[in-house]
C-alpha cells in the first residue's frame, strides 16, 4: 500500500508540481483520480526532463541536449522552444501539438519524494492539478485501505521511471568519464533583427565519439549506450525547424 504518513506538504525542486503533498490512505481513502485531460500544466516549460529509453522516439522531433543546474547536478532534456517559459508544443487549450508527449509530463500529477537520508520512495501528488475529486474518478484506495489497481499501476509507472532516469544518470556520468561533452551556443536572428541566444548546453563531441577504440565502442554497444549517443546526434538535426517554428509563433520568420 501507498506509504501511511501525517499529511503534509513536502518540498521538492519539480517545476511541474506547486503543491506537492503525500498520499496516504489514512488521509485520502476517499479521494479519486481524473486523468489530466490537458497539458496545460507544461504550456511554461521550455524543455522536459528526458530518460535514455526515450531518446529514440524524442529525436524524430525534438533537439536533445545535456543541461547543468546551479548545483552542478546534470540532466538530458528535450528542447520545445527557445524560451525557457514557453512550450511551442502546447496548443491554447491545452493539447499536445507535438507527436511524442515526454514521460515527465505524462507523469503528472503524480511525483516520487523521497526523504533526506531515507532510500524509500513515497507517493506524492500535485494538490492543486485540479485532477482529484471524492465524488467522481478512478479510486486510488479502497474501502479497507488498500491500493487500487489505478494506484498500483500510477506506482509502477513511477517506478519505472526512476530506475530509467537512474540509468539515465549512468549514462551521462559515462560521457563525463569518456570526456565526450562540449558546450555549445546558438544564435538565432529573425527579420525584425531580434536575436535569440541559446547558452547552457552541452552536446556530444563528434570528433571525439569517432575517436574511441574499439574495446569501449563495443561496451557502449552492448549496453544500449552507443545507440543513445547516435539518437542524441540525430536529434540537433531539429534545431533549425524549432527556430522556424518559435519564429512562426511570434508572427517572424528566421533570418
């Protein structure tokens, strides 16, 4: 069953989530899930939290690149504009305009917590989604308590998204350890002569992957990491039609 704790607010660094509090049955036994029907809770985020598994379908249409935050902790996002508060594939009511929805927006408005010093997970869930309702929806518990098929299900899907972005982790440490990252920059200039600079990330050095030999390029192969590399390269060919389609959304047109 979902963790039993006092009800709380918890604290967390997801920009997706503004009021995250734990579930548990002992506070929210009657409490029902309606699926977000919209994706309107990503219309601000300029780029999504990417896993490794996702790389594949991610690179038919958006850039990938590696990000670190102030912490120096490192990620692998998708690019959905050249704005950081504005998502190019969210549509005025909400739906998704792109084909591929990233994991991260599909796992909302649920989330993974975990505690300073604990390795246990606990559930959480955004309290202001305005996808919860005791009177109508999927129930997450049931009247002895106990975790509902919906409530398994949600858990194993953030399961599994926690051991991929875990993987995901391994895999970026591995192009840290193999010295294979380098920065990079894009300007961008549209007809009225506003320029738009893309500063902050980090792509995989060519040169330098062609340059490994051939005991480390069959490692990479055999532990699917190669094959993310390759689908992160492929993916920077959507750059150029996201500045075409952040310029056609102002009303411009790229230079």
């Amino acid at each position: 069953m979902a963790k039993k704790e006092t009800q709380k607010t918890v604290q967390t660094t997801n920009p997706l989530c503004k009021k995250p509090v734990l579930l548990n049955s002992q506070n929210h036994q009657g409490l029902k899930f309606l699926p977000c029907t919209t994706y309107k809770h990503a219309e601000k985020m300029g780029s999504a939290l990417l896993l490794g598994h996702e790389f594949m379908m991610v690179a038919k249409e958006y850039p990938i690149v590696f990000v670190k935050d102030a912490t120096g902790h490192w990620d692998s996002v998708a690019m959905l504009s050249l704005k950081s508060d504005t998502n190019l594939f969210v549509g005025q009511n909400g739906e998704w305009l792109g084909q591929y929805v990233p994991a991260i927006f599909r796992r909302y408005p649920f989330i993974l917590s975990q505690a300073e010093g604990q390795e246990d997970f606990s559930v959480c869930f955004d309290e202001d989604s305005g996808c919860f309702s005791e009177k109508e929806g999927n129930a997450l518990f049931t009247s002895k308590g106990e975790n509902t098929d919906t409530l398994n299900n949600i858990m194993q899907f953030l399961n599994d998204f926690q051991m991929n972005y875990e993987s995901t982790q391994k895999f970026i440490a591995k192009l840290h350890e193999l010295e294979l990252l380098k920065d990079i920059q894009g300007t961008f200039t549209v007809k009225d002569g506003e320029k738009f600079t893309l500063t902050g990330m980090w792509v995989i050095d060519e040169p330098k992957l062609a340059e490994l030999d051939e005991k480390t390029v069959s490692e990479l192969f055999k532990s699917g990491m190669l094959a993310w590399m390759q689908f992160h390269v492929m993916s920077l060919s959507n750059l150029g039609p996201l500045a075409d389609r952040f310029a056609q959304s102002q009303g411009l047109k790229v230079a």
